[in-house]
C-alpha cells in the first residue's frame, strides 16, 4: 500500500562497497543537525550483468526506511529521496530503470535523485557553491562544477585508473615488495616484510591469494596503511606516496577552473574528503605540497560533511525545489513524478 507524501521529512542514501547507510531528515534542516536518525547496514548492494542491482537495493533500503520512519513518528511518506551510489555512473541503469517505481509505490515518493557518490560526496562538502572536491578511498574520483555542469576526473576503477587511491597504493606497495622478493631494482625489503606479515608467508603464493578475489580493490587497499607506516623509514614507501599525491593533484586540477579549461569562474574551494586521507601525515604533506604547486591559488578547505550528509542536503533542496546544482543523466539524475 502506497504511504501519503510527507514533505517535512527527507532521505538521504550513500550506497558504497562497504554498505549501504541510510539517513532521516527533516526537510528544512539537512545535514547532521537536522537528521532524525540514521541506519547502516554492512551489507554491500549487489552488482550484477545490468549493473547495480536495484531489487537488492530495494530489498535493504524498504527495512531501514520503515524503522526511521517508526522511530521519527513521520507516518510513512517521505518529501524527496536522494541515493548515491558508488559505479551510479557506468553501472546505474538497472538502478535508473526499477528503483524509482519502488520508492512510488511503497513511500509516496514523486521526487528522487539518483546521483554518483562524487556528487553526493561533493553536496557533502561544499554544498551548493562552485567549486572541486577529491574524493580518496579505495578508489579516488574528482569532481568540479560551476552550477552549470559538471567536470569529472578519474574514478575509472583499479584497472583503468584510480590514480593515488587506496588501491593504486596498496598495489605499488606490493609491487615494490615482489620486487625485493625477486631481488629486482626498485624494490623494498620494508615492504616486503610487511606484506609477507599482512599476506601470510612467502610472496611466491601472493598471486593465488589476490588474483582469485572478487574484493580485489579492498584488498589491495588494505596495504596501503602499510606503505604509509613505513614511509619515515623507506624511501621506496615515501616516494610511492608522493607520487600518490602529485596524482591526486592532478585530478584536482583537472576539475578546477583554468585559463582555457571547461571550468570558468573561481573556485572558492577545494576539499579533499575519504577514507585515504586517514592515513594522516605521510600522504596528507606531500597532497598539500603538491597542490600548492599545481594549484596555488586555489584554497583547501575542510569538508563540512560526508557523502550521507550530501544525499541529504540534495533530498532536502529538491523537496523545496530550489535545487541548484546541475543534473546530468549519468551523474545526478532526477525523477520529480516517479
């Protein structure tokens, strides 16, 4: 049965590889202050031959939307709903096609955005004003928008690029361990050491434990903690994350305003938000020595919230129609008569 529309309470959903959290707004106050609640749940949605698989979605999100609503005492309809979802982009079709008509007939909803993480990430931190945010975890996107499209950098995955992500870091970690294995040029024995600790045993096997994985981004990632340890006493770890950053520079200035470039305008901003940055001081020094070099008069400026505080932040402005950043069929999706 099909709840009445609410337009005093919004949602907001991040979607990623570690799972699915889900937040309950009101509509005039998005982000943290204003949330009513929050679920998570660990498992990740599915991905499938059509891509993100939208029954799946439906099936965990349908749980924890009723018990925010029953706690909120908000009835059972919902203003407007904003999921992001990490690969929304290249995998988002099936999404696209079967969540809307879900969210219909079972909350009462006429206004749905589907967005990419990295611009749910981007509302999160800066909200609706012009300018650029990376976005570093295992994987590492950039995004820039002067409100009348977006620019895109990155985000092609651990195969393609992801260039100075968790992944891209664990794996030139490990790569600089088999070579200390194989006793090549370039390799490090620290590093070695930490891989056969984290690995289990000689590097040999290495192959047979990560080829076979389908969680093989995570699992490269996993080491890059170990590369970011061992920076203050090997320059081979230290030199892998400064080439992280100056790649993470480069994202950033892909997206940035330039003369020339597809950006027009000024950048009041750059943030740098994810779970990459974490790894404190051996990465975050060389990222700012590299944007001070690439980008000098572009300002970093701290994140003031996540990719869920950005789900929330577009669900509310769509609610109050005064949305004002751009939407793009791939990137931000809207559906106002679901």
């Amino acid at each position: 049965m099909s709840a009445g529309r609410d337009a005093r309470w919004v949602l907001g959903v991040d979607s990623g590889g570690s799972g699915l959290r889900v937040a309950l707004a009101r509509a005039g106050g998005p982000g943290p202050a204003g949330r009513a609640g929050v679920v998570t749940s660990a498992e990740p949605v599915r991905t499938g031959p059509s891509g993100i698989d939208a029954a799946h979605m439906a099936e965990l999100l349908e749980p924890a939307v009723r018990e925010l609503l029953d706690r909120a005492g908000a009835g059972g309809g919902l203003g407007a709903v904003c999921v992001g979802a990490t690969g929304m982009a290249s995998l988002g079709d099936d999404l696209r096609a079967g969540l809307p008509s879900f969210l219909r007939g079972t909350f009462g909803v006429r206004r749905l955005a589907l967005a990419a993480d990295g611009v749910t990430a981007y509302a999160g931190a800066l909200g609706e004003r012009p300018g650029a945010v990376v976005v570093a975890g295992t994987g590492l996107i950039a995004m820039g928008t002067d409100l009348r499209s977006w620019d895109r950098a990155d985000g092609w995955g651990h195969l393609l690029g992801d260039c100075g992500g968790g992944a891209w870091i664990g794996r030139a970690g490990l790569e600089a361990a088999m070579r200390a294995f194989d006793g090549r040029e370039g390799g490090s024995e620290v590093l070695r050491k930490c891989a056969e600790e984290a690995f289990g045993g000689a590097l040999g096997g290495l192959p047979g434990q990560l080829y076979p994985r389908t969680d093989r981004p995570a699992v490269l990632a996993s080491f890059a903690p170990e590369v970011a340890l061992s920076a203050a006493e090997d320059p081979v770890a230290e030199g892998i994350l400064r080439e992280a950053a100056r790649e993470i520079a480069r994202s950033a200035a892909a997206v940035c305003p330039a003369p020339g470039g597809r950006l027009e305008g000024t950048v009041p901003g750059l943030a740098l938000t994810g779970g990459l940055f974490r790894l404190g001081e051996p990465l975050t020094g060389p990222v700012r020595e590299a944007l001070a070099a690439r980008l000098p008069d572009v300002p970093v400026v701290e994140p003031a919230g996540d990719p869920l505080d950005g789900a929330v932040v577009i669900a509310a402005r769509l609610a109050s129609d005064d949305l004002v950043l751009p939407s793009e069929p791939r990137l931000l999706h809207l559906v106002n008569a679901v």
